[in-house]
C-alpha cells in the first residue's frame, strides 16, 4: 500500500506545489512590499526544493521550471521602475508581468516539455503532471487576466467612487484567486483517495517481471496492450473440475464458464495472497493449500495474461458467492469434451483443459497432491506457454 500510494502521490502531484514560490512572493509583495516579498519567498522556496527533491524526486525539473518563472518575475519587478509606470498599470504591474511570463510559456510549452523530457530519459512518464501544471497556469492566468485589465479601465475611465470600486475588484480577485488554490489542492486530494480505493494491476514483460502499473480500467479500454499477471487454480476431485460461470457484469468473458478460481494480482499484492483474498471473496475458503503446475501467455480482446497456473483438489464445502459468481458446478471429463466447441468456456479454460489432460491427471480419477502432473507437465511443457485467444 506504501508502494501505490507514493505512486499515485507522484502521479497526481500537487500542481499548486510548483507556483507556490511564485504565489507567495506575489500575496507578500501586495501587502508588505517588494523587500518582505524577497526574504519570505526565497526561504520558502528552498524548504520546497527539499521537500520534493526527497519526497517527489520525478518531479525535480519541473519545480526547477517554475522556480525559474518565479524568479524571473521578481528579477523584472526588482529591476523596472515601478513609480515611472502608468498609473493604470502601476499598482498591477507584478500581475502584468506573470501574465506575460504566463503566456510566453504557454506558447512554447511544447519545446518546454521536450526540453525536459530529454532530460529524463527512462523514467515514469509525466504526461499526467505536465497537463496539470499547464492547466493551473492557464487558470491562474485568466484570473490575472481579468483582474489586471478591470483594473486598468477602471483608471481610465475615471468611474465615480473609484477607490472603492478599485477595493472591490482587489478583493474580488483575491477571492477568486485563493479559490482556485484551495479547489486544486482538494481536488487533488480527493483523486488519490479515489484512486487508492480502486484497483491498480502491475504490467509485466515476457518474463513476468514488473515494469510498471496502470488502473485496471484504463488498461481495459486503452487500445494498447498491456500483459498482467493472474492467477488460475484448477479444483479437481473425483474425475471432475469444479468451474464457475462468470457473472455477467464482467468484462471480460461476461456469462462464459470458467476455471474456479481466477483473478488479476494486484499491485503489490503477491501470488499467493491473491489467491486466499480470491478463494474468500468467491467461496468463503480461509484455507487452500494449490500446487504450482506452470505459466502461460494468453492473449485476450484487450490485455495478455501472464498466468500463474496451480490445481488443488480434497476441497472443502464450496458456497459461491452470487455477487462474483452467477453459477458453479462440477463437471466430468466427458461433459466438457462434448461442449468444448460450443464457445460456452473462455479461451484460458480450455488452454488449462488441454494442460490438464496431458497430465493424465484426470484419467487417474484421483490427486492427493503427491501426483505426477507437475513433472509431467515440465517435461511437455516450456515454462513459459503461450495461447492465443
């Protein structure tokens, strides 16, 4: 759980954290001054960097990029006569500046991005957080937008009342302004506590070793592929294999009957916790204790299967839980046999069933888990097997 979270954590990295500085240095210098604006925001800039250069390590360069924007305001703000200014723009022209630095970066995000991009080769990908830093830059931005050039036509008209009409926008601004910061930051809050909730499954090579994760939805209906591992146990007593029919809610093989027990791992979550977690949610079974038979590749509509294959059998009373399972039964040798070729069973099954008979594990009609299926099926089989659906 540590694991995913600090995932989910770098992936929907706070995009208020990169404009802190910038943020600060501006409520500061609208208050108390240029001087106080400096000696607050660069200390505050400098705990940031290590907050995140320890904690949020992938998101280094990009805070080093707004760093620079932030101090490339306060260098033009420092340097500019301010008092020989307009003053339709005098008192805004800190906001006047970000807004330009707003824009420019905006028009070039693209070479932006790919200048940092280079920088990072072989890591994550960003994507995420580089449209979450632009798009808060764009808000931001209109809201200065807004605000400096209300300001302005307010000198130049010269309205009635005008310092109370200047105090109104001022505060209308602020408001507006410290509304979007605090609606990013819980925003993004309530998207990792949404996303830890849901289910994340690891993206493994040929190999089975994990190269990364994705949301399992988002895996589903991306038109890549990607291979996940799951485990499939086989329950076997009597000369007969105890198979489920997929609840129709499924996405994947929806009505279709299917090995027992079957499920995607994961993240973080080993093999054989996968399978108790499985065997409790569908069957109420604390204890089961599978043999490891072999893996195999199996490709479906929408992802590949690393399968992590096992058989168990002298099983105790199975109570299918209707909420995973529509129905489950027994079935003999000869009643698959007789409806292999109806397209009742999914592609795994029978690539499992054809594993199985080779065996010659149900031809005995019995296993006491001291039978010769794993060696029979290492010599017949490669470790790795690879089906196609």
């Amino acid at each position: 759980m540590k694991k995913l979270r600090q995932q989910i954590n770098e992936s929907f990295f706070n995009p208020v954290l990169h404009f802190l500085p910038l943020i600060v240095f501006m409520v500061v210098y609208d208050f108390w001054g240029l001087n106080i604006a400096w000696s607050v925001s660069l200390p505050v800039t400098l705990l940031l960097f290590v907050y995140i250069f320890f904690l949020y390590r992938k998101m280094i360069e990009w805070f080093l990029f707004s760093t620079i924007i932030f101090l490339f305001v306060g260098a033009i703000v420092t340097i500019i006569p301010v008092g020989k200014l307009p003053i339709a723009i005098r008192d805004v022209s800190l906001e006047y500046t970000v807004l330009l630095v707003f824009i420019l970066s905006l028009v070039f995000r693209y070479q932006i991005e790919m200048f940092i991009n280079n920088r990072k080769s072989k890591m994550l990908s960003m994507t995420n957080n580089l449209n979450e830093l632009f798009r808060l830059l764009l808000i931001l931005g209109s809201v200065i937008f807004v605000y400096v050039h209300a300001y302005s036509l307010l000198y130049l008209f010269q309205i009635p009342n005008l310092e109370n009409s200047i105090n109104f926008l001022h505060g209308a601004y602020l408001t507006a302004f410290f509304f979007v910061i605090f609606y990013e930051c819980f925003r993004v809050t309530l998207i990792r506590v949404n996303l830890l909730r849901e289910e994340w499954w690891p993206i493994v090579n040929e190999k089975g070793k994990i190269i990364g994760s994705i949301h399992n939805k988002t895996s589903i209906q991306e038109e890549k592929k990607y291979m996940h591992p799951v485990v499939r146990v086989m329950l076997i007593e009597n000369n007969r294999i105890f198979l489920q029919k997929r609840c129709r809610q499924d996405i994947l093989y929806p009505g279709f009957w299917d090995t027992a027990v079957s499920n995607h791992v994961k993240v973080n979550e080993t093999v054989d916790r996968c399978i108790r977690r499985t065997v409790s949610e569908r069957y109420g079974i604390s204890e089961l204790k599978p043999i490891f038979l072999s893996n195999y590749i199996h490709e479906t509509e929408c992802e590949y299967h690393y399968a992590f294959l096992f058989v168990a059998c002298n099983l105790p009373d199975l109570e299918p839980n209707p909420k995973y399972i529509d129905q489950a039964k027994w079935w003999t040798l000869a009643q698959i046999e007789e409806n292999r070729t109806t397209g009742i069973f999914t592609e795994n099954f029978l690539t499992e069933f054809e594993l199985i008979k080779r065996s010659g594990l149900l031809e005995s009609g019995r296993c006491e888990c001291e039978c010769r299926l794993k060696e029979t099926l290492s010599k017949t089989l490669p470790l790795n097997y690879k089906a196609s659906g």
